[in-house]
C-alpha cells in the first residue's frame, strides 16, 4: 500500500544507499502529520527540512518548535505574491514580514514558494525584481538546486511522475533528460527498488526528495479521502495545464 507511514519509513531506509540525498516536506495542511513523519524520521536517524505556510505560524507553533528540536530544519513556504495579487513590493514586504514571524518561533535559513495553482501569479518571481539571499535565505531549492545534476522527485499529485499534471512543482528544462534515463518513477516502490540497485542511473545524480506529509498517514478512512481529493484535484490541475499550453 503506498503513502503510508508504513511505505515512507521503507524510502528514507533505501535513501540511506544514495551517497548525496535531500529530503524536504512542503507543510502545505495538517502540519500534525508533519509531525509524525518528523519523529519517523528522527527513529531512522534521518534529518529533514520541513516548509510550512504562514497560517500555520502561530496556530501550530509547539509542532514547528518540536521538529526543530527534532533536529530537522525549519523553511518558510511563501505564497506572498499570491496573497498580494501580483504586486512585487507588497510581496516582497509581505515575505520579510512573515520571514520575522517564523524566525520567533525557530531558525529559518531557507525558503520555498508555495506552488498555489490556482493562482496566475508564481511567488518565484519576486527575486526577480529583489535577492532573497540579503533576508538571511542560504537556500531556495527551486532557485539554488544545480537540476542539472540533481534529479528532482516529488509526490506532488499523490504521485512520484505528478509534474504531467502539476502546475508549478516541476522542473521542465529537465524533463525530458530525465525521461531518457529512466528516472520516472509513478510509486513509491518502484523509487525504493531503483535506490537498491546499485547499477540503476538514479544513482549517477543528486537527489532532491519533496514530499507533502499529509498524504502519508496509516491506512484507513482518512487514506481514502485523500486519495479521492488528489483525484479530484489532479483532474482540475491537469485542466489548467492543459489552458496554460494553448
């Protein structure tokens, strides 16, 4: 059964055989399974950063606090040029705002735009216009990671091969590359047996892992609704998409 507890604790084993990984979770909803898979991490001696959102600042600030004490690295998920319809300044203001909001809580070195399909506007491109490496930011993976040396896998969609339907959490311009080598995965299982062959290509690359913790829970009521929620929403994310290339 994939995107259970269960399943995540056998990927972060087999990452252990890849010589350069990172692991980083978007906190997009239910920061309390953040949390979970926070401590399954800390068991397996695995260290991870973790990206939450601003509405989850002050009302789950004691998780954010116990992952950092975990070990684990906090990240601020900015949406700010969302939430001040396009205009740059206000988003940039907006972003340093909320930045000395989480840093009250834990360190924060590192940020990542919230993808926000339904959004026209891609927070990414405040840095465009300013530097987000002045607010004390070392890294933003989509802007700093190398992609053409790291292989980007992430559970967008309820999926690992998520990027045919998402709007933002892809890397296009390598896309194709890594599709001739191979390096689609469409589960969970089919990733851990890649790792554990010491032969297969995923191993000629960096690994950046991006998952969403609150499609990973035990099975049970809860695991189907989401499965039939990302259903539903990959089917209206495909349809935007598909506007987005006429």
């Amino acid at each position: 059964m994939d995107f259970t507890v269960e399943k995540y604790c056998e990927l972060i084993s087999a990452l252990k055989l890849h010589k350069n990984h990172t692991i980083r979770h978007d906190v997009d909803l239910r920061p309390e399974f953040a949390l979970r898979v926070a401590e399954q991490e800390r068991a397996s001696g695995t260290t991870a950063t973790y990206y939450f959102r601003t509405m989850h600042f002050e009302s789950h600030a004691k998780v954010i606090s116990q992952i950092h004490a975990m070990g684990h690295r906090i990240g601020y998920h900015y949406e700010s040029l969302s939430t001040t319809n396009g205009d740059i300044e206000a988003a940039y203001n907006d972003f340093k705002n909320n930045l000395t909001r989480l840093r009250k809580i834990a360190p924060v070195t590192t940020a990542c735009a919230h993808g926000s399909p339904r959004s026209p506007w891609n927070s990414q491109d405040i840095w465009n216009q300013y530097d987000i490496h002045s607010l004390g930011i070392e890294y933003e993976p989509m802007l700093d990671t190398d992609f053409s040396r790291t292989l980007y896998l992430t559970d967008t969609g309820r999926r690992w091969d998520g990027y045919r339907v998402s709007v933002r959490d892809k890397v296009p311009e390598q896309q194709a590359q890594w599709e001739r080598e191979g390096l689609v995965f469409h589960t969970t299982d089919e990733i851990i047996q890649a790792l554990n062959d010491p032969l297969h290509h995923i191993h000629r690359h960096d690994l950046l892992v991006n998952t969403h913790p609150q499609r990973w829970m035990p099975f049970g009521a809860q695991w189907v609704a989401e499965a039939g929620i990302q259903w539903f929403k990959n089917i209206a994310k495909s349809l935007i998409v598909r506007q987005q290339k006429l």
